[in-house]
C-alpha cells in the first residue's frame, strides 16, 4: 500500500501477516521533510499491530546542523510532529530511538525497535545522495538549500518548482527578488501547478550559491521587499507557522527583527534539545 498521499498510516489490513517491517528512506534532515513524518505513522502502526520495525539508517546530509526554531507541540502537524528544531542533526535511525523513548507515538512501550547503523558515518562529514530522495530535491545544492528555502511554500514566491532547478531559484513576478528570469511549467512527476507556472519570474539564481545550515537571509530580505511595496508576504500564514513550528518566526519577519535578534531567541530552546537527543545518538557529535 501506498503512504504518500491521504493515507500516511499503515492500516491493521495491510499489516495482515507481516512477520517484519522494514523501513528504508533517505532523509535529508529538515523537520518538515516528511518522510520523518512516515516513520513516526509506521513506527506506531507496528507497535499496534505489535510487528517488530527494523529501521535500516542511511546518512542525514544536513547532520552538521543542529538549528532553527523548536516545534511547539500545539502546532504539530504532518509537516512538523515533534518538538525538534528545524534542523536536528540525527538520522531516522537516532529519530525513531528517540521517538520511542519519549514516549511520542501511542504504545511505544508495545514497538519492537531495532535500528541497523551506518558503518564509519560521522554526522558532520559530506554526503552527496547517490538516489535523489524526491524529485524536487534533485542534487545535493537543492538538498542544502532546502531548509532555508522551504519556507517559501507559504509565500506566493516561486522556489523554482516547474523548472530544472528546484529548490535552487528563488523569485516572484512583481516586485521583483533579482535579475534572474525564469518560467515554471508543468512537470510530469514533479510539479503539475507549479506556483508563477508559465510566468516570468525574476529572482536568484543559487545554483553556486553558498549554500549549508539555515539562512536567513532569503526570508528577510523577501519580507524587506513585499513590505516596501506594501504586500503581505506569507499568504497562508497557518501553513507558515506549521513549517516554523510555532507563529513566532512569522511574527519576527513582519516585526523587522535582525537575523541574530531571531537567532538568539531559539538559544535556549536548541541547547535543551542537545541535551536531550544525547542518548539517542548513535554516531559521533562534533558539537
């Protein structure tokens, strides 16, 4: 059966005679990357159907970073289910340990957990996927990106969606984000109704960009931007602060608040989180 789409939880029918799941999934270490979302679905549905779950671990490409706003549980939705920052440096592996542990899934007591490591893996070093884990994120500029672009999804900004270059552009029609044109279009398999499809979009090129972590330059200078000419930049705020994690990020962009201003504010929540996913870490911690 199928977990993309309306159905992300295996039903008791499904599981009918399954001796072992096996989960296998490459993550790319953003929290509203949801394939972390599927293991947490999968994760519960074995300990109901009490099958015990081997999680094979693969890499997390963004492992060096651990930062980004802590999810507010009372935001919690398929795109942010744990109060983990946006960037949380662990692998499914570490995740699926942790979310047992804490108790965040229903009967974790009942889940038969095993995780099967990644030899000689060390969280901070490069990792260029050898299979793109979705067609949006297409190499590993894209996947490096996509933290800090991700966001976008709320704003009626093009992140180049409908290109060959997803999650690399970054533009709108009016006003303006640059000088880099580009027109989304219909993609068979990666993007139907891209947003801006069959527009000129004028924005950035970040194809060589400096790309690593979460910056957010992109955001404020967008918010700069549609301020300027008056507009509202996030035009499905709710969907913003699911992303976020909480309604402060948003707030903080309309307010003006400086990059550092916004980063001193998850400060206390990041190093709270450090000590918490310690025992669940299963490969080095540079920090």
């Amino acid at each position: 059966m199928s977990l993309y789409g309306k159905n992300k939880k295996p039903t008791a029918e499904a599981l009918q005679g399954i001796d072992l799941l096996i989960f296998d999934l490459q993550d790319v270490g953003v929290r509203y990357y949801t394939y972390l979302s599927t293991l947490h679905y999968v994760m519960e549905a074995a300990a109901e159907q009490k099958i015990p779950l081997l999680v094979l671990d693969r890499p997390n490409p963004n492992g060096a970073y651990v930062d980004g706003p802590v999810l507010d549980k009372s935001y919690q939705s398929f795109v942010g289910m744990h109060p983990i920052p946006l960037l949380h440096g662990m692998t499914l592996g570490e995740l699926a340990l942790m979310i047992k542990a804490e108790d965040w899934i229903q009967q974790a007591e009942q889940l038969e957990l095993y995780v099967w490591p990644v030899k000689n893996y060390q969280r901070d070093m490069p990792y260029d996927l050898p299979v793109r884990p979705s067609p949006n994120l297409p190499n590993a500029q894209a996947v490096a990106l996509y933290p800090s672009l991700g966001f976008f999804e709320a704003t009626p900004l093009s992140v180049g969606r409908g290109t060959n270059f997803p999650f690399q552009l970054l533009g709108y029609t009016n006003p303006p984000l640059g000088n880099f044109a580009f027109s989304p279009v219909s993609k068979a398999g990666a993007a139907l109704n891209p947003p801006l499809k069959n527009q000129l979009v004028l924005g950035l090129d970040l194809r060589k960009a400096k790309a690593g972590g979460l910056n957010l330059s992109y955001l404020i200078q967008a918010q700069a931007v549609f301020s300027k000419h008056q507009l509202k930049l996030f035009n499905s705020p709710d969907f913003m602060d699911k992303l976020a994690g909480s309604a402060k990020l948003r707030h903080q962009l309309e307010q003006g608040w400086s990059e550092a201003q916004i980063r001193q504010s998850w400060q206390v929540d990041l190093q709270k989180f450090r000590q918490q996913r310690r025992p669940y870490l299963l490969y080095p911690d540079p920090n």
